[in-house]
C-alpha cells in the first residue's frame, strides 16, 4: 500500500473525527432536516471514498472490500449523527451503507490510476463535507443566503482550492519517488542507460517508473524488482532486438517469436540484457492474467 493510501486513510478517520466533534457542538443550532443532510453528506462520501480505496486495494475479493467500506461509511455517519438524533443518524447509515457498497463495486471494475483519481475527487467532497457545518447553522434565512447566485462561488471555490492542493502534493511526491529511485537504482536513462530498473511494490499493479528511455543499437540491462506477494512479468513485444542474454533462472525470452519476455516470481527478481534496434514508442506490459488491465502498462522510448 502507497503512502498516498495510507494519507486517504488518514484523513477520512480525521473528518470522521471532525465531524462528530462539530456535530456536538453544532447541535443546538442545527435543525433535524439540516443534522439529515449532514449525516448523509458525510457518510455517502467517506463509504464512496473507502469503497473505491479498499475496492482497488483488494481487486478480486469484492465481499471483504465491500464489507469494510460499509463498516466505514457507517461507523463516521453514526459518529456524526449520534449527538444530531435518531433521524439524521438512520439516514446516515443508511447513506454510509450504500455509499460503501457502490464504491466498492466502482473500485473492483476500474483501474488503479482510474481509482486514484476517483478517489482524489470523492476525498476533496468528504474534506468539503465539513464546511456544512458553518454554512447551514449561519444561514437562519435561506431565501436571503443559499439562492443568491453568488453564494455558489464559495463551495466551488473551496473544492477547486482543496482538490489542487491534493493533486499538487500527489504528483509531488510521485516527483519525489521517481528521483529518488533514479538516482538509487539507476532508473534515470539520461545517467544510466546501460541498466534500467522496474519495481513492483505490494498490491500497486504499476510499474516505477512507468516509462523508460533506452538508446538505439546500445545494450541495455533491463532489471525487474518484484516486492509483491504475487508474480509479476513484462513483455515488450514489435521492438526488434538482439545480443539478448538472461542472467537469472526467473527471467525468460521469446526471441523466435520477436519479443522479449521477462518473469519474476513474488519478492525477487530476474533481469536480461539486450540491444534495441530500431527508435520508437513502444508499449510493455505485465503477462499475468488481469494485471494490464488494473493498470500495469509502461511506455519504452527508444532514441536515436
């Protein structure tokens, strides 16, 4: 599981936190229409939002994914209706219920970057669930508040702000990740052409890095890491090759077939050495039945 995982994580217990505290505090001011809105907002978002996140984590086994979002959505409704009364807090479970089971089902169909996104989006709206709390109980007149047109400008201006920041600390420790790994291992093509190295950390179904830049007619030691607890492989198939040569038992090759084909067992890894021919783009992938289509797909960039 990736540091960002462990960061959604984090911070769904965190409005869950949040919003049972401001529930109690709110709730002398807040009406039982506006605590039901509350508490289905709440527990809609956070079910979706661990139901995409467990749904990608355990593709394949959809009961316990669906099982565990369900038990999240719940617990942060109840948490948050509980000082709210019995209506908020039913339609709150209620809602956490089925936010957790479509978003389980969501994340057992798409792929991991597609799930990551969604789950950047569904997190920003669980985040912005808790600005109801100041702005229901301040408006006592909703005909002078809510239905001036500009008033909408607020909530979109906090989801805009609240999403960017999201994706900019993403994709900069995705930056960070990558630099480290190129100057550790020998990832970056622009230093080291001669190895090239892939890992495969436990239950990402992504390569790192995801695209990689060899030289044309230069030999090239192309190194797997596998750190899963499953096998994993990758395949380069239309580039034209030779001098190919494997120095472990894991790896393999199709050369009369004009592929290269690579295989590591779960926690090893295997590597080979060849010299691409010809400049292009070329596209590799991982062989085992499913992993491509949950996202393990890379791009070899061949160069002149």
């Amino acid at each position: 599981m990736t540091v960002f995982y462990y960061f959604v994580i984090s911070s769904i217990a965190i409005v869950t936190l949040l919003g049972g505290l401001f529930a109690y505090i709110k709730r002398k001011q807040l009406r039982n229409m506006q605590g039901m809105v509350l508490t289905m907002t709440i527990g809609m978002n956070v079910g979706l939002t661990s139901g995409v996140l467990f749904g990608v984590l355990l593709q394949g086994n959809l009961y316990v994914s669906t099982l565990l979002s369900i038990m999240v959505g719940t617990i942060a409704s109840i948490v948050c209706g509980i000082s709210l009364g019995l209506l908020p807090s039913i339609e709150g479970f209620m809602s956490g219920l089925m936010g957790g089971m479509m978003g389980a089902m969501l994340g057992e169909m798409v792929t991991k970057d597609q799930a990551d996104t969604l789950v950047k989006i569904l997190l920003t709206l669980t985040v912005c669930s808790l600005f109801l709390f100041i702005i229901l109980p301040s408006s006592k007149d909703c005909s002078n508040t809510i239905l001036k047109k500009r008033w909408y400008l607020k909530p979109i201006s906090a989801f805009i702000l609240i999403f960017t920041f999201f994706i900019l600390g993403n994709n900069l420790n995705n930056d960070l990740t990558s630099t480290n790994l190129n100057h550790s291992h020998g990832d970056s093509s622009s230093q080291h052409e001669e190895e090239i190295t892939l890992h495969v950390s436990e239950s990402t179904f992504s390569y790192a890095p995801s695209k990689i830049i060899m030289k044309e007619n230069k030999p090239i030691t192309l190194i797997l890491k596998n750190r899963d607890s499953i096998d994993h492989a990758i395949v380069i198939k239309e580039l034209p090759f030779n001098n190919l040569s494997e120095s472990d038992s894991h790896s393999h090759d199709k050369h009369n077939q004009g592929e290269i084909h690579l295989h590591t067992p779960s926690n090893s890894e295997g590597e080979l050495t060849f010299t691409p021919l010809k400049q292009g783009i070329y596209t590799f992938y991982c062989t085992v039945p499913g992993h491509s289509e949950r996202g393990m797909i890379g791009q070899l960039v061949v160069e002149g």
